[in-house]
C-alpha cells in the first residue's frame, strides 16, 4: 500500500505542475543589453506550452520586424533564455523578444515562422502579443 500511495502522490504533483505550467500567466521579462557577443537574452519567459522565444526587429512604432533570433520554450518558467542572433545587431537597436507557439508548422522542434506566417505564430492571450522590448547597448 505504501508504494501505491507514493506512486499516487507522485502523480498527483506531476498532474499539479503540468497544471500550473499551463495556466500560468505568459510573460516575458528581459533588460537593455550587450549584444555584442551574438546572443540576446531574456531573464525570464513563462510560457503556457513548448514554444519559442523570437527577437524581432523593431523601432519606435513598436511593431514586430524580421526575426533575427530565436530559442526554445518549455511550458513554464524559463530562467535566463538565450537567443543567437543571425545578423548583426547595433548599439541602438531595438529587439522585440516574443513569446511564440509551437503549433502549426509541419515539424515538431523546428522553427517554421516567418513574419506574418501561421506555423508557430505568436501566442496572444486576450489578443495582446507576449513580449517585451529591450535596446542592444
């Protein structure tokens, strides 16, 4: 009986954390940055499934651009997720990081979006994107 009982026990905090991964509220945390090294990061990302981070250009209009770098999400918390960028960045820049879904592309683990597409677009709980914007330093 003991061993049911753990067995249970475990389970049950499995269920509770996929739970908590799940309804967690999305949100992604990230400060002005060095970028000088290739890599953009974020402090932290909550994501409520697997998915990806996305660093979007942007400007003052504050409109996402073409993707210079991504990396991939765990449903949850995410603590310090890093991004290399693909093109350069200059001091000045503006980088939108994004949280992004995992649905609709063709292969599971492969980022499929390009600005605009569906296959792992960007999530938009109550139709507000998940992002923040930082400056490349």
């Amino acid at each position: 009986m003991k061993y049911v009982t753990s067995s249970i026990a475990a389970l049950t905090l499995t269920a509770g954390v996929a739970f908590a991964a799940a309804h967690a509220t999305p949100m992604v945390e990230a400060s002005d940055q060095d970028v000088s090294n290739g890599v953009v990061s974020a402090d932290k990302v909550v994501a409520g499934e697997n998915g990806w981070l996305v660093v979007h250009r942007t400007d003052a209009d504050m409109k996402p651009g073409p993707v210079v770098g991504y990396a991939p999400l765990r449903g949850g918390e995410n603590m310090d997720v890093a991004a290399i960028l693909q093109e350069d960045v200059a001091s000045g820049d503006m980088l939108m990081l994004m949280v992004h879904s995992e649905a609709g592309g063709m292969k599971a683990g492969v980022f499929e979006y390009t600005l605009g597409a569906k296959e792992d677009g960007p999530i938009k709980p109550d139709g507000n994107l998940v992002m923040t914007v930082v400056k490349a330093k």
